[in-house]
C-alpha cells in the first residue's frame, strides 16, 4: 500500500497521498521495526517475532517507491540497509535463492524457499527486483552481481511452469530491457528543473549530492545525464525537453 499511494501521488501529484505513504512507513518504522531488523505485528506495545523473507522484501520495495516520489536519499540508504539484512540472514549460498525465515526467525526442521508466485508475489521474486532497482539506483556492482545470481536462480525455478513466476518475469524484463535513466548531479543540493513528479514512472533516476569523476558538473551548474538502454546523451543543464 506504502508504494501503490507512492505512485498514485507521481501520477496525480496530490499531496495527500504522498503523506498517507509517509505516515504509513513511519509507523512501521516505529512500531516494527529495531535496527535492520522488522517484525511482523503490533498490538498495545507488543511486537510480534521475526519478520520473513516476504516482510523483508515488500519493505524495500516500498522503501524504493517512496525514494522514487520524494528523492529522500533516506529511503534509498534504508532500503540499502535491509537488503543487507536479506543477504546475509536468507541467503541459500550453496543453490541459491532466498529461504522463507532468515538466521533469527525460529529454527525449523527446514527452513521452505518459496519461489513461485501466487496472488501474493513471492519474496524471492521481488528481492530479483530490488536488486535490479538498487544496482541502477546506486550504480553498486554488488547489487548487479546478486541480481544475476538471484535471477539465474529464478530462471530454473521457473523453467516448466514460467506462468507461476509473473514477478519474476517483470524482474527479467527489468535486466533485459534496461529502463532509461537520468543522473541527477546537485549543485549545493538543489535538483534545479525537475522533481519526481515530472519523470516517467518508467525511469530511473539517480541522484548524486556531489559531483564524480564519472559524472561530473557541466557549466557549474546542476547537471542531468540521460540513459536510453545504453546510449547516453550528452550532459545537459536544461532537462525539460528530454522527457
């Protein structure tokens, strides 16, 4: 819900629903959650146990939405955080995939890996699509290679029945057919001429606070960059008739 009223407020820009997003993830982060860690229930100031691998992975997801209406680079470093969490707590190092409950959650006998998608898309399935939004987010090598790895994994599962993996086909379509992309590079911190209203649901778009050897400051000026798959314009100060 957190980024379906993300996305509703870049469609329609009323305010109103970008704040119901807020309020929604603040209580989370009060209420449920402690550090990197989330849990799965509040009720009269008890937290329930451990989140799972599916609470994990619709958290950053919702986390990158609301990044993706407001530009908060705080959104963006907390869903780094937690998808921290998910590699080094769920993580099937020998075949792969994510398991259901990490290192923390009560042990079982076994520990189930759920794959496949059913009404509920599955966290495995959506921790491929992080991955993917967090390498093009950050431009983080780490993240592309887990994507792979995560895709790869999918990809198997999927093999004899691929119908039973929608997310995860919309995952592979993300590495496949790369999103454009603007590169935002601040002057002082201001993103001049454009917000995230204004870009395309369908882009990326990449913030820098300060300027990089790759991406420097054209005209000392706040400076955008646009990706179409893998050619790139030259960089500009004026982004309004590039999108």
């Amino acid at each position: 819900m957190i980024a379906a009223m993300a996305y509703l407020y870049r469609v329609t820009q009323k305010e109103f629903y970008l704040d119901a997003a807020i309020r929604a993830q603040e209580f989370l982060e009060e209420k449920l959650c402690e550090g990197e860690a989330l849990y799965v229930s509040y009720r009269d100031g008890w937290r329930g146990g451990r989140g799972f691998l599916d609470d994990y992975s619709y958290e950053i997801y919702a986390l990158l939405a609301l990044y993706g209406g407001t530009w908060n680079q705080s959104y963006l470093r907390r869903a780094e955080g937690l998808c921290e969490m998910v590699l080094k707590e769920f993580s099937d190092v020998k075949q792969g995939g994510f398991f259901l409950n990490g290192e923390e959650n009560e042990q079982l006998l076994l520990r189930p890996k759920q794959a496949s998608d059913g009404a509920v898309f599955s966290g495995n399935s959506v921790m491929a699509y992080n991955l993917l939004q967090l390498h093009y987010l950050t431009g983080k090598e780490c993240y592309q290679s887990q994507a792979k790895r995560q895709l790869a994994y999918l990809c198997g599962e999927a093999e004899d029945f691929p119908t039973g993996y929608a997310f995860a086909l919309v995952a592979c379509l993300e590495e496949l057919y790369m999103p454009d992309k603007i590169v935002v590079v601040c002057k002082e911190g201001s993103t001049a001429g454009i917000s995230p209203c204004q870009a395309p649901l369908d882009t990326v778009v990449r913030i820098l606070e300060a300027p990089t050897e790759e991406y420097p400051l054209h005209n000392d000026r706040t400076t955008y960059y646009v990706c179409k798959g893998y050619s790139c314009l030259p960089p500009t100060n004026e982004i309004e008739d590039l999108l």
